[in-house]
C-alpha cells in the first residue's frame, strides 16, 4: 500500500524568527529614520537626502564587502530612494521624498486585496520565502483558507498605515511624521505580525493534529 504523507509542518522557534527579522527591521526602517532625521536637523534638507541615499549604498558596500550576497530588491530599493532623492533636491519639498513610498503602501493593500479573489494569497508568498513549506502542507484546505484571511488583514493594515501617513505628511511637520508615523506604524506592523503568528501556530495545531491518509485507512 502506498503511504500518503501527512501534509504537517513544524514551524521554527519564535526566538529565532525574531533573531532573523529585527535586524532587518532597524536597519530598514528605525535606522532610515533616524539618519535622515538626524541630518535634517543639523544639515537641513539636502544634507539629509544625501545621508539617506549614503546610508542606502553603504549597506549595499557593506554586504559586498563581507563577501554577501545583494539581494535584487535591495538595488531596486537604492534606486527608489536615488530618485526620490532627486526629485525632492530639485523641488526642494521633502513631502516629495515621503510621498512615493506613501503611495506604494497604498499599492501593496491593493496588492493583497486583489490576490484574496484570484485564489492566490500574497501571505503565503512572502511566508513561504521566508519558511520553506511542503507543497502537502500549503495544499491543505485550513492552510488555504489561514493565508487569505491572513492577507485580507495585512492589506488592511497596508491601507491603515497609507492613509494615517499621508495624512500626517499634508498635515504634520516633517520631524512629528517620522516620528509619530514609524511609531503607529511599527505598532501596527507588529500587532499584525503577532495575530499572523498566534493564527499560523492555531492553524498548526489542528493540521499537525490530524491522522494521517494512511493512518486513517488501518
């Protein structure tokens, strides 16, 4: 008789998620902040926008020189912030530097939301390149239906974290939007994250928790 395997899956202690995705997190948004921040405040606008696209290419200097690798979106990214770079030295307004990613947020909610319907979750694509997953596992129908409620929350959170920071951009000195916005934000970011794994853990339990095809037929 042919042996079905069960579509389980072990998910990687919580400690060592956090050791993976903190340093990425300062690095890519604390630590942005607080270099253009900083410089804004001593050097004005433009010595701030070179701070900003210096700290960008020195992580990317960095990495090569250690001998790793640089991931595609990383170069994508120094590109985004060379050209918001530009335009906010040549207009002279740093509400053009904040205003792109703003609307790009904007555009990752549309993203989510639009890949619920299409029966392709965006949750499952970023969790799987993250934590390889077996294709049994990702197949099962509660797994399914964990990472479309899943993505429906974050394009919600997306879209929370777009209109707060355009409002706080239009409205708010640039200093209480970087400050104020990363706060609400990394707030947001994480009472999502948290909900993302309580739930995935629950959804564990029971699909880990099930007998098996070939269990179930002795």
């Amino acid at each position: 008789m042919n042996r079905v395997p069960h579509p389980g899956f072990e998910l990687p202690r919580l400690t060592a998620l956090l050791r993976h995705a903190l340093p990425r997190f300062v690095e890519g948004v604390i630590a942005p902040v607080a270099v253009f921040y900083a410089a804004f405040a001593l050097l004005g606008l433009n010595g701030a926008l070179v701070a900003a696209v210096t700290w960008v290419y020195g992580g990317i200097i960095w990495r090569y020189v250690r001998g790793h690798g640089v991931p595609a979106m990383l170069m994508l990214a120094a590109l985004g912030v060379t050209v918001r770079a530009v335009l906010a030295a040549y207009t002279g307004s740093p509400v053009v530097y904040f205003l792109q990613p703003t609307l790009g947020t904007l555009m990752v909610s549309v993203a989510f939301l639009a890949s619920v319907p299409l029966g392709r979750p965006l949750a499952q694509k970023m969790a799987t390149d993250m934590v390889p997953m077996p294709e049994a596992f990702l197949r099962h129908e509660r797994v399914r239906q964990f990472f479309l409620r899943i993505s429906l929350l974050w394009s919600m959170v997306f879209l929370a974290n777009a209109v707060f920071s355009l409002y706080m951009l239009l409205n708010e000195s640039i200093g209480t939007f970087l400050w104020v916005r990363t706060s609400v934000v990394a707030l947001l970011g994480a009472g999502a994250a948290a909900v993302s794994v309580l739930g995935f853990r629950r959804c564990l339990r029971h699909v880990n928790g099930e007998p098996s095809a070939a269990q179930s037929m002795t």
